[in-house]
C-alpha cells in the first residue's frame, strides 16, 4: 500500500488527468444511455401513380444508429429493418406508414405513424372521337367526345394553334386543310396521350364575290347588271333587297322605289360548299330634296359678314353663289359684301349627291346691305400749350348723328364741338357718323399735340460747409431752353450748371424751363444750406456703473455726411448711430469727429466720460492628458482699484461647482466641457464669463470580449479588445507570448490556468492596462478587470455524480 501511495503521490498530475478523461467517457456512455430515441421520417413522395416508389428517409433522434433498431410498416403488407429504406407501392390505394426505433441498450423504443401518408392513383387512358371528321370552312363546328378513362384534367390541341382544357370541346377551323388533334388525359401527376394524325379534314370554298355595272342612279329606269366572280363557283342565287331573287348565275334586276338596297350572293362552290356574301345598302337609287339655307343675318351695314348654313341629308358636295360675283364649294361658308352704296342680293345653292343627281335652292334678294356715310372734319389748330381750347369742323356727307372721342376720355354729340385738352400729350380725336339705316362711318387726324413743359431739378448733395460746389440736375420735360437763380444774386441757361456758395446761409433756388412761347417754374426754397463747422457742445456729467455697461450713441449734427467714434477702451465705430459695450472696470472718455460736404471737419471730445466699476471674469486653465481627468483652473480676473473680488463661482460643465478662487477638479470622463466662472466684487458688481469647450479629454477604455473554441487541447482562443481611442495594443497571454494585434488569436497548447492582460495606447501616448485573472473552474475564464482592482480567485468544486436519467439529483462537494 505504501507503495501505491508513493506512486500517487510522486504522479498526481498524470493520475489527475486520467481521471478527469475516464469521468468524461463515462458521462459520454452514461448520457447515451439516459436518452429516449425520439422517431421520426421524411418521404421523396407522397402521391403518384402505380406503380410508386417511394424512399424514406430516418430522421429519428436522441439515439445512436451503432445501439439502434428500425423497423418499418409501409401499409400495404410490406416491412423494412433498414434505417431509410425505399419501398414499391404496387396497387392503388391509400396508404399509412409507421416506424419504430429501439434503443439496444437501454432498450426504451419510440413509434411515430403518419396515417394515410401515401396516395397511389390508377394511370389515366387518353382517347376520344369526333361526331364528325369533315365539313366546309363555312359554318364549320366540330364536336369531340372524350372518352378517357381514369383521368380528371385534359388538355386538348386541335392542331391549328389552339388548346382547351373542357372535357367534352367544340372546335371552329377559321382555315381550310387537314388537322392532327391530341388529347392529354392528367390524373395526379399522372399523364397519358392520345394522338389522332390527320384527323380533321375542313374543305375550302370561295369566298363569294360579284360586281355591277353601277352602284348607283337617280332613275328608276336604270338597269343594273349583277356578275358573279366567285373562283370556282357552279350556281348562284341572287337576293336584290326589294324582295326579288334569281338563280341565274349572271343576274339583272331593276327597282320600281328610291332606298338602298343590300345584295346577298350564295354560291355553291365545285367541292359541293356554300357560302354567303351580304353587302348591306350596295345599291343606291336616290332623289336628292332641295337644300335648306339660312344665315346669321340677312340685311346691316357695309362691309358686311354673313355666316351660310347649308342642311341636306343626301348631299356630298356643295356650291354656293353669293350674288356679288363670288361662289363656294363649302358647306358652311362665311361671305362678306363690301358694296359702298349698299345693294340687294340673290343666294343660289345647288347640291350633289353620292350617285351624281342634283338639286338646287334660290333664295331671291335675300341679303340686303345698306351704304356708309362719308366722315371728315378739321380742328382749328394742331400745336399749342395747355390748357389748349380747339374747335372741330364737321365735314361728314349723309349722316344723321354723330359721336366725337377727343382722345382724352370725354366726348361730344353736337355737330361742331369746341374742346379744351388740359395736361401735356398727344392726343387722337375721332369722328363717328352714323345715317339712316343706323350705319356708322369713322375719321382721325394725325396726332395733337400739347406741349406745356414741367421744371423739374434737384442736386447731388444740397448741404455742406463754403465753399460748397453744387451741380445742379436737370430732369425738366417738354423744356427747349432754361434760366436759374440760384438765391444768392448769380443766374444761368445752362441745361444743368454747377454753382458754388461761398457764404453760410441758406438759399432758395428757382428753375424755369421754356418751350415755344409755353413756361413753367420751379421754386425751393432754402433748398441749398452752407453751414457753419463751429458746433457748440456741453458734455453730459460722467456715467458711474458696473460693467457691464450698454450704451447708445447717437450725433444729431447737421450736414455730417461721416462719423468716428472713439470709445476710450481701443474700439471705434463709422457709425452715425452706434452701441458699444463696456466689459472692463475703469474710467472712459468717448470722443466724435464728423465731416461734412464742403471738406470741414469738427471734433467734439469729449462726447462722454464713463466711470465702469467692478471686475471682468477672466480665468485660465491647466488640463493632465491622460487619466486620471484633473484640470487646475486659475482666476485672472481684473477689477477697478475701488473694489476687490469677494467671491467666485465655477462651473465646471459636468454638473459639478466651486467657490475657491483656483480650484483642482478631477473629471470622471472623458469629454470636452464648458466652463464658466462668476465673480462679485466688494462694490457688488456681478461679472460672468463663458469659455466654450475649453477642457478636452480624449476617451480610452476597452470592452474585452474572449471566446474559447473547442474544450480540448490545443485549444484556440480569440480575443477582442473592442477599445475606445486606442491606437496601440499589447496583449500577454500569460504562456510567456504576447501580440500587438487589436483582436489577436492564440493557441494555448497545454491546459492550465493563464492569466491575460492588455495594456492600450492613445495618440497622447496615455495607457491603460486591464488583466484577466483564471477562474479556475475553467481553463479561460473570468472577468477583465484593471490592475488598480486586480485579484486572484481560485474555486474548485467536484460534483458527487454527473450522469443519470431524469429527474437526476447531484450533490456538489466545495473543495
């Protein structure tokens, strides 16, 4: 015995493995034997007709085929102790199929029944007749009776391009010739053919066709002769339409009544077929009535536009004669009579119809077309300035009233008006004369023309300091010459002069503009301003506040054309009406200068004096790159010597706040954070400022994934780092190899407990190393954790049985 327990001892790791590979074969044995074979089988078919093969296919599991028995009941009296066998199904019928499956060792069998899984079905027999098997092309219809035999679908092709699917069909040939017909009997998926070669036989006639000498006639004494010219015709009948008929072959008839008339030809060809040709109303015998006229109008003024209507249920052409020497062929024309002195005239329409016979209707002076009265006058002038008062002569012949349009919206009726044309133009008068028979002629003379002119000016700048030069812009109308006085005793005729004032004061300027005797003027007054650059200005007292401070400026002075503004903290403004802002304590004086036209310049300082009390927040900051995120801020703010700082306030953008002056502050992620600070001084002034995104951390984490592939050795392992702003990686397996790959796979060769690490990298050459201590239940295991956590668990356990059948209690020993 002490022996065997030195040899155990000197070689517990051999035994140990051993154990553990004897434990795994015998849960391997145990676990087979504990299952219970569930059967089950496919099929390739399941219906088709006799005789049917089928093969099945075992698809039992919880048992292995090496410890098992099959056997099989296919319904028709046939077994099988294969384990996917094919079975021959020899006679129709429906079928169910069973399976048995024994586990040897255990013996626990299972049997799974698919009742009436297999259907086997009777082949079809294809055949059929026809109750006829030839007839003419004419009126063909041919009869099929089916009669196959265990079939219950069909398929019929008639040979001529097409197929039906009726048990019992009738078919029409549209050609003539010999025709194969096959019938497809289907049961299942099941098929059978029957082929009838030359079956049909359809004999062609002609197609029946004759001429005449005329279709058509206005006489009833027209003889009208009927050929027949049917290829292979050997007798014909003649139906006329009136209700007459021959059996001549070549037939004439005439008609005792006017109508259209349908020819029915039959003819009988040499292969004994009929055929029919009807040609509805092929004759024509007619009598066309006269035509009906009308118009939109039938008498009013020359020129005068008359729109014809010509209505005739037979006609097929149309002549018109308008009485005035013009004709058309239309049958709705629009003629115009342009007669001076009026006129009476005769309408005439003559139609004819498809047969040639005409007819013909007058309408005797039926339009009436009445003269014009002749319109003249003369006003007494053409030109002059308005207001400008005319008279018109009326000279108009034959008229017995009269409308004038002077051109300017108003009008008159009196013979010989007088009018006077108020405001500049060109105006169109019009004379309308109307006579008797309500006629109305129209006359105009050229253009009127009144011409007053308009003074019109104004300048390129109008105020300014002497001496100021002043161009003067001229935009008068209907003006040919021109005179100014420009207010301080000098004038000009220049179209547009410039003028120079070289006294302060202010100046009215006059314009007057001229035109063939007509004159108009313009007056402003005080319109030029020469200004004195001499400002008086009293300062407002000196402004006390606290920063920051907001304040309007605004210059009101006269003729300033540019403006600089001088805050007394460095900024300006070209502003004429400016705001600025004070940030920083302190004392502030605010100056203006301005320039006017003319080139003077006045100055005015100081404008204001400002006294800012208070402090302006400023702060800077000091930031670690990697982690830990610790940032030093340190306070710079200024104040005015009248005050100190008494408290400040930070906020450091993650939600947490401060009241030291230079506080540290340890960010717990990474990120990019606002910060602000607020100061209030001893005088109680509040100052904030803002510093967007002023403190940036770069993110660097890892989320290490591990997957084992396979339980036995070598055994491969992958494993992902799955970082955030990583951009090196260093991995120990602790098999004494390492990687620099981010997702490395690695092969451990022989089993034990490794501990793995990760050390990972940013661009700011910050690091983090995170381990994966063995969980010694396992050979890979456990959680990553970081080395500022890292700990060795060991465990260990040994269950009391591994192995059983269901319900199966184990008792587990912690070793």
């Amino acid at each position: 015995m002490r022996k065997l327990y030195v040899f155990l001892k000197k070689h517990k790791s051999l035994f140990i493995k051993l154990s553990a590979i004897i434990i795994v074969g015998l849960m391997t044995v145990l676990s087979m034997k504990a299952q219970n074979p569930v059967a089950s089988f496919t099929s390739n078919a399941t219906s088709g007709c006799v005789p049917l093969t089928v093969d099945f296919i075992n698809t039992s599991t919880n048992i292995n085929p090496q410890n098992a028995t099959w056997f099989w009941d296919f319904g028709n009296g046939n077994t099988s102790t294969a384990m996917s066998p094919a079975n021959v199904y020899v006679s129709t019928g429906t079928f169910t199929v069973s399976l048995t499956a024994t586990n040897t060792i255990t013996g626990a069998q299972n049997t799974v029944t698919m009742a009436g899984l297999v259907h086997v079905s009777p082949n079809p027999v294809a055949d059929f007749h026809a109750t006829t098997t030839t007839a003419c092309l004419s009126g063909n219809n041919f009869s099929f009776i089916n009669t196959s035999t265990n079939a219950t679908t069909y398929i019929w092709d008639f040979g001529d391009g097409i197929t039906v699917t009726t048990a019992n069909p009738t078919h029409h040939y549209s050609g003539s010739g010999t025709y194969t017909v096959t019938l497809v009997a289907s049961n299942f998926a099941c098929t059978d053919t029957r082929i009838q070669a030359a079956y049909i036989n359809v004999v062609g006639g002609s197609t029946p066709a004759f001429t005449t000498n005329t279709q058509g006639s206005c006489s009833l004494s027209t003889l009208f002769n009927f050929t027949n010219t049917t290829p292979n015709s050997i007798n014909s009948i003649w139906y006329f339409g009136d209700g007459a008929t021959s059996n001549t072959f070549n037939s004439q008839h005439t008609y005792s009544t006017y109508g259209s008339f349908n020819i029915t030809l039959i003819s009988t060809s040499t292969t004994g077929c009929i055929d029919t040709l009807i040609i509805p109303n092929y004759i024509s015998l007619t009598h066309p009535p006269a035509p009906v006229v009308t118009s939109s109008m039938v008498n009013g003024c020359s020129p005068l536009t008359v729109s014809f209507t010509g209505q005739s249920p037979t006609a097929t052409a149309w002549m018109w004669d308008f009485g005035n020497g013009t004709t058309d062929t239309v049958q709705n024309p629009t003629c115009i009579y342009t007669a001076a002195n009026g006129g009476v005239f005769t309408i005439t329409l003559t139609i004819t119809d498809m047969n040639g016979c005409t007819a013909t209707t007058t309408m005797t002076n039926y339009i009436t077309v009445s003269g014009l009265p002749t319109s003249t006058f003369t006003p007494s002038t053409m030109v002059g300035c308005g207001p400008l008062t005319l008279s018109f002569a009326n000279t108009a012949i034959g008229y017995v009233s009269c409308l004038w349009n002077f051109g300017d919206g108003s009008t008159d009726t009196s013979a010989n008006p007088t009018h006077t044309y108020m405001q500049n133009g060109f105006y169109h008068p019009v004379l309308y004369v109307t006579n008797a028979a309500g006629c109305t002629q129209s006359s105009a003379v050229p253009a009127l023309s009144v011409h007053n002119p308009t003074a019109i000016f104004n300048t390129t700048t109008s105020v300014g300091c002497a001496p100021l030069t002043v161009h003067f812009v001229n935009t008068s109308i209907n003006s040919n010459s021109w005179f100014w006085d420009f207010g301080d005793g000098t004038t000009s005729s220049n179209i547009a002069p410039s003028h120079t004032y070289w006294t302060a004061g202010n100046y009215t300027v006059k314009l007057y503009a001229y035109n063939t005797g007509c004159v108009d003027s313009l007056i402003r007054s005080n319109y030029i301003q020469i200004l004195n650059p001499t400002i008086s200005y009293t300062p407002p007292p000196t402004v006390t506040a606290c920063a920051p401070l907001t304040v309007n400026f605004t210059d009101a002075t006269t003729g300033s054309i540019s403006w600089l503004w001088n805050f007394g903290d460095g900024d300006t403004s070209t502003n004429q009406n400016c705001t600025h802002t004070y940030s920083a304590p302190g004392f502030y004086t605010v100056s203006c200068t301005t320039q006017m036209n003319g080139g003077c310049i006045n100055t005015i300082n100081p404008f204001n004096t400002f006294r800012i009390l208070g402090a302006e927040a400023r702060f800077t900051v000091a930031q670690d790159s990697c982690p830990p995120f610790i940032a030093t801020f340190t306070d710079s703010s200024i104040t005015d010597t009248s005050a100190h700082i008494v408290s400040w306030l930070w906020n450091f953008g993650d939600g947490t706040t401060s009241v030291l002056q230079n506080p540290t502050h340890n960010y717990q992620n990474a990120g990019s954070y606002t910060v602000s600070l607020t100061i209030t001084t001893s005088d109680g002034c509040v100052n904030s400022s803002v510093m967007n995104n002023i403190v940036n951390f770069l993110p660097l984490d890892a989320n290490i994934l591990i997957n084992v592939n396979g339980n036995s050795y070598p055994m491969i392992v992958d494993f992902f780092a799955n970082t955030t702003g990583a951009t090196s990686w260093f991995w120990t397996f602790g098999d004494s190899t390492s990687s620099t790959d981010e997702n490395p796979i690695h092969t451990y060769m022989i089993p034990g407990y490794y501990p793995v690490t990760l050390t990972i990298t940013n661009i700011l050459n910050c690091s983090t190393t995170f381990t994966e201590l063995p969980d010694t239940s396992t050979s890979i295991g456990g959680n990553m954790i970081p080395d500022s956590t890292a700990g060795v668990v060991t465990s260990n356990y040994l269950p009391s049985l591994q192995t059983g059948c269901a319900p199966l209690t184990v008792n587990f020993v912690n070793t």
